[in-house]
C-alpha cells in the first residue's frame, strides 16, 4: 500500500498526471451545477486546484511548468481557430470600436494596477498576478511568469498567489455586476436574443458561421477550390470532418467527399 500512498501524496509524473486529473475531472463536474440558473463553469478547476494545494497537494516544478506553457500554447491555438475565420470580417462592423474599447480597458487595468502599487506598497510582482486574475486574464498569468523568469532566472511565487486570491473575486464580481445591470435597465435576455436574431437576419452583411453536411451529389468528388465554380457567392471552408469524425484545416486542393460536414463562413444573404 505504500506504493499508493505515494501516488496520492508524494512527488514526482505519476502523482502530478494523478493531481491534475483528479483536478480538472472535479472541475469540470462541478460546472454543471447551477444555483439560481448562474454556473461559475470551469472555474471550479481553479478552485479545486487552490483546495487542493492548501492541503498539501503539489506538482512537480518541472511538470507544472511544463504543464503551465502547454495548456497556454493550446489556448491560444484554440482561440485563433475558433474565431481566426471571421476576424478580419469583423473589422467592417463594429470590430475596430470593439478592438478599441478592449484596448481602453487593458490601458485602465495596468494604470489602476500602478496607482494601487505605488499606494499600498504592495510588491509589484503581485500586483501583476492580481491584475491577471481580476481581469481573469489565465494567459496574461502564463506570459508574466515567462517573462519574470526570463528576466531574472528564477520563478515568483507570488504572481500566482496574487492571481488565485484575485481570480475568484473577478468572477463573482463580474456575475454580480451583470445581475444588477440587468436588474436596473429591467433586461430581457429572450427578448434581447429575439431582437438580436431579427437584426442579423435583416442585414445581408452580417457573417455567419454554419456547419454543412454534403449530400449534393453535384460537389461530391470535387475540389473546395471547384465550388466557387458552381456557387456564384461569397464563402469560405475553414474546416472539414470526414464520416470517421477527422477533423482538418480546409484548403482549396481538398476533395470533398458524401457525408463530409464541412465549416463554412459566408454572408448570411450568401
């Protein structure tokens, strides 16, 4: 039995894989429980994981790090393929107020964080993870650490301190928030998404984002790139899933077999 007791509270890959399992499989299912219709989702994982380190339970560095700059790199790739399609689209509709409004707010963010710094004294390596984690901002935590130890060879602790104490506080006050506004201006979320949907089917420039399940034999066999041919409109394939379940990136030179569902981006009059 000592052979257990060591997976479970030792060190090394074996308890660090166990850890982070057991983590993530505890998060993920407390994510599915609403009180009051409101879900904190997966940021239990973070909040099982400070229970867990509060109780002694801890990785191994080299794994954490290891861990860390992983998990980070596949954020980031998963983010670019979800909305890589339709970003330069966005730009003709609202994307630069958007972009411009999102900048504002990451230049308050850092000059509040300076102001509270030079007030309270408090060290500026944890001012960096509060501000992570009050924006709940995971890769702006992820590349602080980087650069820190990049700078001076060593890691802070105290950036993922300030982070998990912030963090939770970001998540529950922005909740919060929502609830009040919504409360104030009397807001209904149906009648919002109704309006929403109207307006999107009402304007032709509007993008739209649907999968598509080929059955037509008349595209069955040919090239993406052959398409255009045939649909005189506007569209892009960005991804393919064969009958298998495969997933891959979409080129023009990609043959298009029955049964394939294909990820397509066009106008919504397109």
């Amino acid at each position: 039995m000592e052979w257990i007791k060591e997976l479970i509270f030792g060190t090394g890959i074996a308890h660090s894989v166990l850890l982070l399992a057991v983590v993530i499989a505890v998060g993920a299912a407390l994510a599915k429980v609403k009180i009051a219709g409101i879900s904190l989702g997966l940021t239990w994982i973070l909040f099982v994981g400070i229970i867990m380190s509060h109780f002694g339970l801890l990785l191994d560095p080299s794994i954490l790090g290891f861990v860390r700059d992983f998990g980070l790199i596949l954020f980031i790739f998963a983010v670019g393929l979800q909305v890589g399609p339709t970003f330069f689209s966005s730009f003709k509709k609202g994307g630069l107020k958007l972009n411009g409004l999102a900048t504002l707010g990451v230049l308050l963010s850092v000059a509040t964080t300076v102001v509270l710094w030079k007030v309270t004294g408090v060290s500026l390596t944890t001012m960096v993870g509060i501000l992570c984690g009050a924006v709940t901002n995971t890769p702006g935590l992820g590349a602080a650490q980087e650069a820190y130890h990049d700078a001076t060879g060593i890691s802070d602790p105290t950036i993922s301190m300030g982070y998990a104490v912030a963090y939770p506080l970001g998540v529950l006050g922005i909740i919060f928030s929502l609830l009040v506004l919504r409360w104030i201006f009397r807001i209904d979320l149906n009648k919002e998404n109704q309006r929403l949907e109207k307006a999107r089917e009402n304007d032709p420039a509007a993008t739209m984002v649907l999968a598509v399940k080929v059955l037509n034999p008349s595209v069955i066999g040919k090239r993406i790139v052959d398409m255009r041919s045939l649909l005189k409109c506007g569209f892009l394939v960005s991804r393919i899933m064969r009958q298998n379940g495969t997933l891959s990136m979409a080129s023009g030179d990609t043959l298009i077999a029955a049964g394939d569902t294909l990820l397509i981006v066009a106008s919504a009059q397109d």
